[in-house]
C-alpha cells in the first residue's frame, strides 16, 4: 500500500494532502511525495473530497468537480487521458452529491437526481454502459437510479 495519499478539509473549505504524489495527486504541482500535509493550491470554499489510489476530487459550495492526478484511462473526466496537476475543473459535471476513484482507473459519481455517472477504464464492463470500452468524459449508467440519502 506505500501508493497512497491523505487528503483532509478544513472548516474553511480548504484542502490539505500528503503522501505518495508520483502521479501529482496531491496537487500542488510537484511529482514529490509529502511527508508532511501541504495546502493544495487553489481550492477554496470545498465542501467534499474524495482520494482515489492515484488521484484526487473535490468540490466546491457552487458544486463545481475538481480532479487532479493519474489520468491514463481518462479517469479524471476532461476528454483526454493526460495527467492532471494542479486540479482543474471537470466541464459539464454537476448535482453530484458523492464521487469516487473506483480503484484508480475508473470514476463513479452519484448525482442529486439517483443518477450513476462513469468515466475511465471501461474493461470487464467496469463502466455499466453494456460494454468494454472507456470513455474520458462523464456517462450515464442507464437503466437504474439510487435515491441519495442526506
């Protein structure tokens, strides 16, 4: 497990991250890994977090996603598959009320409205989509809805 990263928020809505960062999923620009928590740079006024295996997502009080890391499956959600660092925002993604790094090489985000979004490595029909290709942007698992709990 020596690939893994912490991340904490503060009350203030900012981030701080530490550990493993050879993808950049701390964040703050480096590929050096942290001994210590650094502050991420530009994320303010966060209200959830989320740390994958090697990468990073956050979200803002105006429900703006932000990712940062590994991306070579497009995991990170922006249409390419190019690492991430610092974390920059992912376009069109919004109403998400949880999001996580399903073992780093894909991405699952339940949404306000029950809704299953995913992105990344879509082998083994990891996606829910009916096949076994990935995508680099947000997708719609269709057929089902979770109703979020608050």
């Amino acid at each position: 497990m020596g690939n893994m990263h912490g991340m904490a928020l503060t009350n203030a809505g900012t981030v701080y991250a530490w550990g493993f960062n050879q993808m950049g999923q701390i964040g703050d620009g480096t590929n050096t890994n942290r001994l210590v928590s650094v502050q991420v740079p530009g994320l303010s006024h966060m209200k959830m977090i989320s740390a994958g295996d090697y990468n990073s997502f956050a979200q803002d009080a105006s429900g703006n996603i932000y990712a940062w890391g590994y991306n070579g499956n497009g995991q990170l959600g922006f249409g390419h598959n190019s690492n991430t660092n610092p974390p920059a925002v992912i376009n069109g993604l919004t109403d998400v009320t949880a999001i996580t790094g399903g073992g780093g090489n894909m991405t699952i985000a339940l949404k306000v409205d029950g809704t299953v979004w995913t992105w990344g490595d879509g082998s083994n029909g990891m996606l829910g989509d009916g096949g076994n290709g990935g995508r680099s942007t947000p997708g719609i698992v269709a057929g089902f809805s979770l109703i979020p709990q608050h």
